[in-house]
C-alpha cells in the first residue's frame, strides 16, 4: 500500500494515469529508480526489500514545504514539486562523477519522500527501455483522457435530450389541456366542444336526454330569443339568426358589415392598440372593394390587395392629422390646408433636426422624394404624381421620367405593364448597385431607392433592396405591409417563387407574388409579431393583410394566447366564406396546414348552445350544414343531434304533419316534401342508434305511419311477457298499443302489402296480449277461445301443416311469441280437458324445433300424458 494525496492506495493502481500532473510525476521516480539501479546496484534489493511503504504522487504533503525543492534540487514546478537540475550535466558531459553526484542527490530526495517502487512497478514486464515505457504512458494518459471526454460528451448529449424531451412534453401538454379546457368565450361544458366530424355518428351514450312518449311536445320548448347571451356573443347570434333569414328569402347581405356592426356595438375592453373591432374593419374596408361574385380568382385576388394597401393608406393618413393636430403650431399648418400641407407639416415635426426643408426655404433640404413617399403611404396619389413632376433627379436612363412612370402606376391601380416593371426593375437594380455606403445614410436616397423598388415590382431588386437598406424608411409593421403589399403583382401559380436573383428570365417572371410574401410572413412564429403573445390580434392582423384568411380563423381558434377571441373566430370563418373570400389567398395560406375544418368549427361552437338555447343552435347548426355542402344527409344528422339532446321537438319540427306548421326547421326548408323527408331521415338515424321512441314520433310526423308500427310492433312484442309480473311495464304495453292504435289509423284502408303486414301483426299481438294477460288470471277458458282466434294455432290435425306455412310467414314480433302462446294454450287445454287438441298442440309444437324451446315441448308432454 502507498499514500497518494492523503489517502491509501492499492500498489495494482499504482500507475492508473489520469491527469499530466500524475504522468508528470511518474516519469520523475521511473528516471530516478534507472539511475540508482545502474550507479547503485547494490542499492537495488535494499529498495525491494525495504517494501512498498509510502510513495509521493503530487501530493500537497511533503518535506521542503509548500513550493519548497527537496535535498535534491529547489521548489519548481506546480505546488512546489521537485526538480532535477543534475540531467542536462550528466548528459552534456558524460562524466561518472557528474552521473554519480546526480544519481546520489536523486536516491537522496527519493529516500527522503520515502518512494520504495520496486522494478515491476516503474517498468511493466512488457516493457524494455524507457523510451518503450514513456510510449505506453502517452498511449495509457491519451486513452484515458479520450474516455474522459466521451464520458462528459454522451452525459451532456444525455443531458441535452432530456431538457428537450421536458420541453417538447411540457409544449404538448399545454397543447392538450388548452383543447380540453372550456373556452372562456364560450358557454356550455367542455366535453361539448370535443366533436371534430360533423358528419359522424352519435352512439346512445352521447344523447342524454329522454324523450317523454306520446306525441311531440309543442309547449315544453319554445325560442328562447338569446336568453343568457352577453356581449359579442348575442350580438353574433341575432346576427347570424338575420343572415340566415337573408339566405333562405335570397336576399342580398354583406355579413362582414353585419357581424362588423354586431362587433363595434361591443367594444373591447383593455388598452391594447388592436382590437377585434379594428380587425372587423379591416375586413370591411378589404370585402369592399371586390367585384362581383362571377369575376376571376385572380381580380378577386387583386381587389382584396388593394383593399388592404387602402386600409393601411386610410390608417397613416389618420395619423398623419393626429400628430399635426395636436402639434399644429409647430408643425405651421395654415387655414384650409390641402393634403399636400398636411404631409409638408408632419415633415416640419418629423425632420425637425435638419434645418429649414425645401418647401420652407431655398436651399433647404432636399424632401421631394419624402414628400412622394409620404404621400402614397397616405393614399394621396394625386398629390404624389405631381410632386414627381417636380422632381430634378427623376429623368430615367431608359428615357422618360419618373413622374410618369408614377402616373402610369397609380392610374391601373398599382401595377405596370410587362416591359414598363421591367424597365424599373433594371432602373432599381442601377441604382441600388451604384450606392455607396454613405449614400443609405441620406433620407433622400433610401426613400427613391424604396420607390424605385416598389414600381418595379420585382423579386430581385427587392431581395437586393432587403440586404442592403439599413432602418430608416420602413419603421413599423404597418409600413412594412403596405410596401410588401404595394411590390405584389398578379402570377399564374399562388405559391412562392423559386428562382435565384441572378436567373434569366423576364421580368414578368420575376414579378414578386402573394405567395412570395406569405411565404416570407410564415418564416417567423406568431410572437415575433404579436410581442410574445401580449398583442395578438396584431398577428391576426398581418394574416388578415396577406390574405391568410384560414390561418387567421385557426390563429384565433386554436393558439393559447386568443382564447379570449375564441368567439369571433367562428363568426369570422362565416362571414368570410358567405363573401367567397376565405380562400383568396391561394395554397399559400397557412392555414391549410393546421387541418382546421371551418364547417365543424361552426358545428362545435353551435354545439355549446344546445342545451341552454337551442333556437341559437339551430342558426349555427344550420350554417355549419351549408358550409358542409348543404345537403339533405348533413342536415338530417346535425338536426337529429339537435333534437336528440335539446328534446325541444316542438320548437324545431312543430306539433302536427309536415304541411301543418313545421316549426323552426320551416324557416330552412320550405317544401313539406323535403321537409318529411328530412325528418324521415332523422327518423332512420334514430332508429340505427336505438332511440326507438324519437325514431316513432318522428316517423310519424314525416308521414310515414308504416314505418312507425313496425317499430311500435317490435316494442309491443318484448314488453309483452314483461309486462304480466310489472306494472310500470304493463302501463308501457298500454302507451304502445295507443300509439300504435293511431298508426294503424293513419294507414288507412287502401295500404299497400308491407304495411298491412305490420297492421295485422299488431292485431296479433293485441289478441297474444289478451291471452297472457288471461293465463296470469287463471282464466283458462278465455285463452282457450282467444288461442282459436290465432289462424296460425292448429285446432285439429288437418290444419297443422296449414299453421306451419302460416307460422313461417309471420313477422318476427309475432314469431318471437309463438313459445309464450304455445305453453298458455297447453295449460289452457290440459285444465278444459281437452286431449285431442291437445295432442294436436304438442304435434305442431313437435314440428318447429326452431320457434319452441325445449321446455316448453317437454311441458306440453307431460300434460298430455297426464290428462291421457
């Protein structure tokens, strides 16, 4: 055993290297064991002998102190280890006496740390020279040294992993819980707004009310006018309820206007610079300035852009006058000042460290190109056309004047012809490769440099005009939008342009697109522009500017920082669609990546009404089957939903048959026929989930009463034998036959063969009610004469295999009681004392091993034999 560093260590580890510091002084007792080997043999096996005690390894402890050199040589090295300074005279002169004194001053120092190794610890049996050893310690110290480092690799790679697989889990967690959660705009509990097909089916456990039997209620539901509604969400719905009357009498509506108005009479709360109202508004001014409904996708597309850079135009010009107003002294606006005096008077506040502008002195600074500029952003082209006009540095290379350009550019509305975008482009492109560093340090230069740019219309110069122009000109988002939106020329494609800036090619072909500026907007999350989430709707609004209309609707469905906006997204979807423009922005939208269905939206928002006003349901449910495709299967299954769990069939459907008043549903389908076949079909969807009592009713309302007895056949038939041991099942029996009573009169007489089956298996049932009803007494001579109003129950031998044809064809209500009749006709005949009947009963039971148990056969033997 041997002390390293204060503490007992095994001699097998020894030489286990891990640190220079430790190979450092390894090699010091390995040279100092050589040399007392060689000058003092007989040293050798006193070292061997004398054992392994204690061995200095750069330890703290040690003679000569702190940094103190030892007999052998003075303090060097880290913390004072010792030092050799005999080797270099040993080796430079060769001489015995220098080696002896060097190697007697290094025994010395090792005696006097007390380092006893033996020869197998300072050199292994493998090795045979020093050079040999001090290879495999390099080797021994760089493997360990490289297992270090992938020990602290893989540990900070697992490390690593772990941080993001907490992070991505925290992230779908909140995910999750933000999609369960109730929504706060929204009422009704939150299981209600998990469906997400609109067309899927219900199972039973879904529908939780329970209709009462016995005829539609009429009285028990009636329209609840919004009752429990506040706010934009009432609003909305009266809304809505007015939009969907416009549709139905085809009657021309703009539903943004509607729904903007519906949005400003409830005013947001908070101090948050965008608000729902001004994004309703936004829409409005957009929406009017498309054309008619037959015009072209890409007009269409157009119009909406125009719309937006208008929107954008109105809103600086409104800021323009606020600031001068409420600096007008300063900012020197006279009486009855123009549009051009207002421009010039916010330049006097805006560029009021430069000295007297142009406009106000001669030889002032040079605002012309500001003044062009400022005059578009504000939607004054008129005034900015005749600015152009005075320009002296506006003469084109090309020939012509930027002046006229300018006219051109304004007069169709922003946009050039093919060669004219092609001419500025190369223009822009002169310019912008000519400027210097120092010329983007002039408001002149960056504001033609913009200008240039923006009336060429081209991808290039604009990516070149990005990389190049520091801030300055484009100061808010607002700038931004509309300078983007200004660049857009119509394309063949939607999608965003693919080709290099140096490419050949036309320069229609390097127009800059819709899809180029959605393409660069998606680069960047939500937050970048909605300052971590604290204003949202300025996001929206950007969706809303690049024509994103579905991503907008699922930016405010779905993200966690609009949950207050939940309720206007459904109304936004609406209003977008009822105006063919939620798809205007072409494949570049984001929104159709987020798989958010606008149809079932509207159907989970509608949903949440059910219970509470399902007069408002129906507007929404309504609206979400004609975003669906507005046919007869949608509406039949979102309406059975309705008046499955509302129960407020009066209210919907009416009271009466589909000709005498329809209730609610009258106001979406105007023809009875379509209207009966409508609830026909709700009728079959209840039928196929087990709702047996709505399916009767609702047959019955369509007009069709034979559909209705069948089920009321099958009903009647497995509450028969119940019925007989319970009251409440026997009350059940007597509700069916009632109503099954009134279907058969609905028949009437001139039915055709299904239905008359169905009315005479409900007779027979009656008389198979009678006769149980009649055994349960005792009164066995009444079951006997009611067995012999059966046609089917032989009473003698000659009609037996007549009965057995007739038993085949009878219904399953019917057949399924054939076993219950049998053995009350046996108990019924054994106490009259009737054998030979009897025995005719027991044949023919004998002859329908399938319809008898074998119970009942083996009971019909015993009487026989016990009555024979």
């Amino acid at each position: 055993m041997y002390i390293r560093q204060g503490q007992v260590v095994d001699p097998s580890a020894s030489w286990g290297i891990h640190t220079l510091v430790n190979s450092f002084w390894s090699i010091v007792n390995g040279i100092g064991y050589f040399f007392q080997t060689i000058f003092q043999p007989d040293a050798a096996d006193k070292y061997k002998d004398y054992g392994r005690r204690k061995k200095w390894d750069g330890g703290s402890s040690r003679p000569g102190g702190s940094g103190g050199g030892g007999p052998g040589g003075g303090g060097g090295g880290p913390g004072g280890g010792p030092r050799i300074t005999g080797m270099s005279t040993y080796r430079g002169a060769g001489s015995s006496s220098c080696a002896s004194c060097c190697g007697g001053g290094l025994t010395r120092a090792l005696q006097t740390f007390e380092l006893k190794p033996t020869y197998e610890d300072v050199m292994p049996v493998e090795s045979s020279s020093v050079q040999e050893y001090l290879d495999q310690m390099h080797e021994y110290t760089t493997i360990a040294a490289i297992q270090e480092a992938q020990h602290d690799t893989i540990s900070a790679f697992e490390e690593y992993m772990d941080a993001c697989m907490m992070s991505d889990w925290a992230a779908e967690k909140r995910a999750l819980f933000d999609s369960a959660l109730p929504d706060t705009a929204l009422p009704g509990p939150a299981g209600q707004l998990a469906a997400a097909n609109i067309t899927a089916p219900y199972s039973p456990a879904q529908l939780r009310s329970t209709m009462p039997t016995g005829a539609v209620n009429q009285a028990q539901y009636g329209p609840s006018h919004a009752t429990g509604l506040h706010g934009r969400m009432k609003s909305y719905a009266e809304t809505l309820q007015k939009l969907n009357e416009a549709d139905t009498n085809k009657q021309k509506i703009s539903a943004v206007d509607a729904f903007a108005s519906a949005a400003a009479a409830h005013p947001d709360d908070g101090e948050r610079s965008q608000t729902v109202s001004k994004l309703w508004e936004l829409l409005r001014r957009m929406l009017s300035a498309l054309p008619g409904k037959s015009s072209s996708a890409a007009a269409r597309t157009q119009a909406l852009i125009q719309g937006a850079r208008a929107y954008l135009a109105k809103g600086h010009e409104d800021y323009v006058m606020r600031m001068v107003q409420s600096n007008r002294a300063q900012a020197s606006l006279g009486g009855s000042p123009t549009r051009l005096d207002w421009i010039k008077a916010y330049l006097r506040l805006k560029e009021k460290d430069r000295g007297p502008l142009d406009f106000d002195a001669p030889g002032g600074a040079d605002t012309t190109w500001q003044l062009i500029y400022l005059c578009l952003r504000s939607g004054f082209e008129a005034e900015a056309v005749e600015e152009a006009k005075t320009l002296k540095d506006g003469a084109l290379q090309r020939g012509g004047s930027f002046g006229a350009v300018l006219a051109d550019w304004a007069r169709a509305g922003g946009a050039l012809p093919s060669a004219a975008a092609q001419g500025m482009a190369s223009e822009a492109e002169r310019l912008l490769r000519a400027a210097d560093r120092g010329a983007w340090a002039r408001p002149a230069f960056r504001h033609k440099a913009l200008l240039y740019v923006m009336l060429s219309g081209d991808r290039r110069v604009a990516e070149h005009l990005s990389r190049d122009a520091g801030p300055g000109v484009l100061t808010t988002i607002e700038d931004f939008m509309w300078y983007k939106l200004a660049l857009v020329r119509p394309s063949a494609g939607d999608g965003p342009s693919t080709s290099g800036y140096f490419s050949g090619g036309s320069g229609e072909s390097w127009a800059y697109s819709l899809g180029d500026l959605q393409a660069y907007l998606l680069q960047y999350p939500a937050s970048h522009y909605s300052g971590a989430g604290r204003e949202p709707l300025l996001y929206a609004t950007v969706l809303a500017l690049s024509l994103q209309c579905r991503a907008l609707v699922a930016f405010l469905a779905q993200d966690a920082t609009t949950k207050e906006y939940r309720v206007d997204a459904p109304h936004l979807a609406i209003a977008l669609a009822h105006e063919q423009a939620l798809d205007a922005g072409g494949e570049g939208d984001g929104g159709h990546s987020k798989g958010l269905d606008i149809a079932s939206l509207v159907h989970r928002y509608g949903r949440s009404f059910v219970h509470s006003n399902p007069d408002v349901a129906l507007e929404y449910y309504m609206r979400a089957a004609q975003l669906k495709g507005d046919t007869l299967e949608v509406k039949a299954q979102l309406l059975r939903e309705l008046l499955t769990e509302s129960n407020a069939f009066g209210y919907l459907i009416g009271s009466g048959a589909p000709g005498k008043g329809g209730g609610a549903m009258e106001r979406f389908v105007k023809s009875p026929e379509e209207r009966g076949a409508l609830v026909g079909g709700i009728a079959a969807e209840c039928e196929r989930a087990a709702q047996l009592d709505w399916a009767v009713e609702l047959y019955m309302y369509a007009g069709q009463p034979g559909a209705a007895l069948a089920l009321i056949n099958d009903q009647l038939s497995n509450a028969l034998q119940p019925a007989l041991s319970s009251s409440a099942k026997d009350e059940e029996a007597e509700q069916l036959i009632r109503r099954g009573a009134d279907a058969a009169t609905r028949l009437g007489p001139s039915s055709g063969g299904e239905d008359e089956a169905q009315r005479s298996a409900f007779n027979t049932l009656k008389l198979i009610r009678q006769l149980l009803t009649a055994d349960r007494r005792g009164d066995h001579g009444r079951v006997a004469q009611l067995l012999g109003q059966l046609d089917f129950i032989p009473a003698d031998q000659f009609r037996v295999q007549r009965c057995l044809d007739a038993v085949r064809s009878q219904p399953p209500p019917v057949a399924d009681r054939l076993d219950a009749v049998l053995a009350a006709g046996g108990r019924a005949l054994s106490a009259t004392r009737q054998l030979g009947a009897l025995r005719v009963l027991a044949a023919f039971a004998g002859s329908l091993p399938q319809r008898v148990s074998q119970g009942t056969f083996q009971q019909l033997n015993r009487l026989q034999s016990a009555l024979a």
